[in-house]
C-alpha cells in the first residue's frame, strides 16, 4: 500500500498520545515506517534530553506503523519490546521502522532513532500481534467497551 494522505491521516488520528507528542507520520507502506518528532521542553528529562519513554513510544509507534503498514485493515497490539539507548536523543528526531517478518497473526519487527546528524540514538525489536479491527466503542455505542485480546 502506498503512502497517501489520507491513509497517513487517518492512522495518526487514531492514536491521541501521538498527537499529544507531535509525531508526525511520513512513510506507512511495504513494511517501512519514517515519524518525525521534536520534543517539548515538557518531553525532555533533568539532562536536557528526550526522555527515555518518549523514545520509546517513538519507537513502538514506528514498529506498528511498519506492520500496519502491510495490513492496514488490521491492528496491531504490542506484544514484546527490548530496547537499547544508544546516545541521547537530542534536537529533531526520526524514527525508521522495518518488518523483519511476519506471520499470519505475529509480526517481527525493528526501529532506529536518528538525530539531525543521522547517527543512532536508540534502536528497538519488537513482537506485535495482528488484532482485528472491532466496531467503534463508547457512549453512543451499541458495543461494549473492550481492549483487543493478545490470546
């Protein structure tokens, strides 16, 4: 699937907390991912940096990008994630994320952290499942309320 406009937005606007943070999607096919991000002085820890949990959402975010992003009727959830900081992330930010492999229900993925230098400040392996997309939910809803099942 190609990347489009539409399809861009319509994956960012689903997750809130990356709204909240600013990221900015701007690959989502053939199993790549690229998210821009620059952190607020709110996202930064007592040295100055980006905080190690913003890192991380960056990095969880651009791996289910990158598997969604052969499969975008599908969701993702998180299943594992190790990672490694490498340097501080400082300045503008970018996250590449690649599916190493996928099954029909588990995809295998990686993502780097660059700075403006494009050298490595964080890298990331994940395991993520592949959910299917449910009904909306919530008050004006007929459905219940419920978080997608990882069994």
């Amino acid at each position: 699937m190609a990347t489009s406009d539409v399809n861009v937005r319509s994956y960012t606007s689903q997750i809130p907390f990356a709204q909240h943070l600013g990221f900015e999607l701007t690959k989502f096919e053939g199993g790549e991912s690229e998210i821009l991000y620059t952190a607020k002085p709110e996202h930064l820890n007592t040295f100055d940096v980006t905080h190690g949990g913003a890192c991380m959402t960056l990095l969880d975010i651009a791996m289910a990008s990158a598997a969604r992003s052969v499969s975008p009727e599908s969701g993702v959830v998180t299943i594992e994630m190790k990672t490694s900081f490498m340097r501080p992330s400082v300045g503008p930010l970018h996250a590449r994320g690649r599916l190493m492999h996928r099954t029909a229900t588990m995809a295998f993925v990686e993502a780097t952290i660059y700075d403006e230098k494009e050298q490595a400040c964080a890298h990331s392996t994940g395991t993520f499942k592949y959910v299917t997309r449910r009904l909306p939910t919530g008050p004006a809803s007929a459905n219940a309320q419920r978080p997608p099942s990882t069994d």
